[in-house]
C-alpha cells in the first residue's frame, strides 16, 4: 500500500469500526424485541391480596425493587 493511500484507509476502516460498533446495540436490541412477547400481569390492590390470602388462595408476588431499595424500606410482604 503506498503512503499515500494509507491515511484514507486507516481514515475508512476507522468509520467502518466505529459505526459497526454504536450499531450493534439497536440491532441486537430489535432483535431480542421481536422474539418477545409481553405477559399479561394482573395487577391486584392490598385489599384483593389480603382477601386471597386469608381463602388460601394461591398467590405468586414478585418484587421488583433493587436489594438496595429493598433493604432500605419498612414496606414488605408478610
């Protein structure tokens, strides 16, 4: 390769590389969210959650919060 033609090579490839790179996130971001689909949650208020428990219904709760947030509120589930 003479010298000349080096610098708009490097100039190039530099492009490439770079714009491959800020890129693949978006593409791999669309990818993931067209394989998903939503789940349907339903949503209950205390009042609901306080009746089901004491029929012994079956109950599943998830916890979203962070062990940080978790562990710096009063605020649980007994």
């Amino acid at each position: 390769m003479k010298l000349k033609t080096l610098p708009a090579f490097l100039l190039c490839a530099v492009a490439l590389l770079g714009g491959a790179i800020v890129f693949a996130p978006i593409e791999r971001r669309a990818a993931a969210q067209e394989g998903t689909q939503s789940a349907e949650v339903q949503r209950i208020t205390v009042d609901e959650l306080k009746a089901m428990l004491a029929e012994n219904k079956p109950v599943t709760i998830i916890d979203v919060r962070s062990p940080l947030t978790y562990d710096a509120t009063d605020t649980k589930i007994k």
